[in-house]
C-alpha cells in the first residue's frame, strides 16, 4: 500500500516525490481528503516534491472517451477549457469530470490544501539550500528569481556546486 511504500522508502532513505490527481468521475470528497492524508504523511515522511492536478480529459485517452460519451467534450471543445495545470489561485476550478455529488466549494477547499503542500515543499527546499549555502543560493535567486518555485534543478544546481549555472 501507499503508506507502506513511503515508509519504507523513508526508512531507506530513497528520494521520492509524488503526483496526485483529483476530479475523477466517481470520486467522492471523502475519497479526496484520503488523498490529502496520504499528502500529508508522504510530507512526515520526507517526500521532496508533490505535484497536484485536477484530472484533464486528453484526445485519445480513456478519460476523452468518458468525457466524450457523457457530452463534456467533443472535437468542438475549446482546448482552453482542458488545462492540466488550471490556476491555484482561481475561484473557478472545476474540472469537467468532477461528480455531479460533489460541491464545487468543498473540492476547491480540497485542492487548495493540496496545492498548499505542493509549495510548503519548495519553500523547504529553499530554506534548506539558502542554509547551506547562502551566497550561492542569493545568486541563483537574483538570476532567475521567478523559477525557483517552478524548478526543482535550484536545490540539484546549488547541491552540486553548480552555482554559475542559470535556471532555464
């Protein structure tokens, strides 16, 4: 199970990260804050990165055809609706698979805690990298300091002395 994995790869001390995904059809909002306990044991367990989507249907894939058959999406569908990594910070995030059970205010409230994680994460590494290595971590900041929240190679470039390298 899931909770084992992180614990052994914790007590091995084995790097991991995780992807979640949240919207399916079917899923239930009880279903989703399982998720967000999984979230938040991988973060005890040293996890060094989560990444948070809301389930996106894709051409071509089985969730388009689920999609596709209850009328959600078809070859006419604006492709700005179909964003894998909708806004964070948006009062409208619903993905087009969503139960029709579920409240979209409780799902927002859901993927926000999710997305909170997320950035704990970066902001740990950060803080760790700026600890260990102040002046580098000051440099590769002022360089590019937009993608350090975005980039996990900040924390690899400073970690392997590359500090003259630039985030591209």
């Amino acid at each position: 199970d899931n909770y084992h994995a992180l614990y052994t790869l914790h007590k091995h001390k084995i790097p991991h990260g995780g992807s979640f995904i949240l919207g399916s059809p079917n899923e239930s909002i009880d279903q989703m804050k399982d998720t967000l306990r999984l979230m938040r044991y991988a973060v005890k367990k040293g996890v060094e990165y989560i990444f948070v989507y809301c389930l996106t249907p894709l051409p071509g894939t089985r969730i388009w055809q689920i999609a596709s058959h209850s009328g959600q999406v078809n070859k006419h569908t604006d492709w700005e609706q179909l964003d894998l990594f909708q806004n964070m910070f948006s009062d409208n995030i619903r993905p087009m698979l969503l139960d029709s059970s579920v409240d979209p205010r409780k799902f927002r409230r859901v993927i926000s805690k999710a997305w909170r994680y997320t950035l704990l994460l970066q902001l740990k590494k950060i803080l760790s990298q700026v600890k260990r290595r102040p002046l580098q971590s000051l440099l590769q900041i002022m360089r590019n300091p937009g993608n350090i929240f975005l980039n996990n190679r900040f924390s690899h470039n400073l970690s392997k002395g590359k500090e003259k390298q630039q985030i591209k």
